[in-house]
C-alpha cells in the first residue's frame, strides 16, 4: 500500500467464517489488526462484511478490543482528524451465500449517517443507499461512496457529484489480485503542520483474506 491519510476497509475480513470456528475466526481477526498497525496511513476505519461472523458475534467493546489499530464505523461517524470530513460507515448487504454476518434489516442512525462527506457500506446499492440519501438532514451527497462486496463491479464511477468505488480486492473467484484504490479529496481545513492546502489522500480496500 501506498502512504496516505486515511485508510477504508469496506468488510469482509474473513473468508467463510460461518463454516469455521470462531477460534480460528479471532485468530485470522488479530493478524488482521497486526496487519492494520502496519498500514502507512494516520487513520484507519473498518467496518464488518458478510463474511465477518466471526466479528459480528462479539459485543462492541470486544470489537473494539480486537480491532484496535482501526476505528470501528459500524452505523457510526467519525470525523478525520485535521479536517471537516465527516466518515459514515455501515456494514449491512444482500445476498444468497452461506454468509450473512449483517444481512438482517439494515439499521441507519439519522444522525449518524446526516451530512456524511464519505460513506463505506459493504454493499453500496438496496436499502442502505436509500435510507443514508434519504435520512432528514442529509443535505448534500457524499463526495466519496467506498464499498465492497459485489466483487466483480470493482472499479469507480460517478453519479450525481459522488464517486462511487468498488474496492474489491478478490475478484469473482475469490483470488486477491485487483488493487486497493487511491482517491485524493482536496482537505478542506489547513493542517497544523501546513500552511496550504493540501489534498486528502483515501485508500479503500475491501477483501476477503
């Protein structure tokens, strides 16, 4: 990975973990946050997938425990620190696997998801695209929409003044071989340590390892 600012992991952490023991799921969840400690950004948030049952069925302060080289966005914000930018995360998704770690009825905290600069979803399209664009408050459109999940529709487009990208590192047949994507957001507030602007570099990945 290259350096940057911020670091998004779109969920599915885990490869099967429904058909595997929640032990070994812990075990692959903390080499995953060794990993994390390693990443050359200053911020790193993470939300789950549906691969992710193994991290579904922990309480919040064990998720936290466990992930604690990333910020945890499950139905939560975060604003990036030195800046404006206000992150939304949620982990919910669709589809007819054995995993379904967040698939239940989409939750979307109002106050939460309002005014979102950057939303990370697993899935980017269904019910919680249309509960976080609809939300009272939300006044504008996220400048950046990073996801996961749909592995095959990796890449990044743009619709109605957001970006949307896919950053699924596993193609259609589960071999990691597509790259994390790299997206500069020009910062809207003069870092401490700089005098001028300067953009903001986010690296969004979602795989399944």
């Amino acid at each position: 990975l290259p350096e940057g600012d911020v670091f998004l992991h779109c969920g599915d952490i885990l490869m099967s973990s429904s058909l595997t023991s929640q032990s070994r799921g812990l075990r692959v969840l903390r080499d995953f946050n060794d990993w994390l400690g390693s990443v050359p950004c200053q911020e790193r948030l993470v939300i789950g997938g549906n691969h992710d049952w193994a991290l579904e069925k922990l309480s919040e302060d064990e998720q936290k425990e466990l992930l604690s080289n990333a910020i945890l966005l499950h139905n939560r914000s975060k604003e990036v620190a030195g800046t404006k930018l206000k992150v939304y995360g949620n982990p919910h998704s669709r589809g007819h696997s054995h995993n379904q770690a967040w698939q239940g009825e989409p939750q979307v905290a109002a106050a939460q998801a309002a005014e979102a600069d950057i939303v990370m979803s697993h899935f980017a399209t269904g019910e919680v695209k249309e509960a976080v664009l609809e939300t009272p408050a939300f006044t504008c459109r996220p400048l950046l929409w990073a996801s996961g999940h749909a592995h095959e529709y990796h890449g990044a487009f743009e619709q109605d003044g957001t970006l949307f990208v896919n950053a699924a590192i596993a193609n259609s047949r589960y071999e990691p071989i597509q790259p994390p994507i790299v997206v500069d957001i020009m910062n809207t507030e003069v870092r401490a340590d700089r005098h001028d602007k300067q953009p903001l570099t986010l690296e969004a990945s979602a795989c399944t390892l």
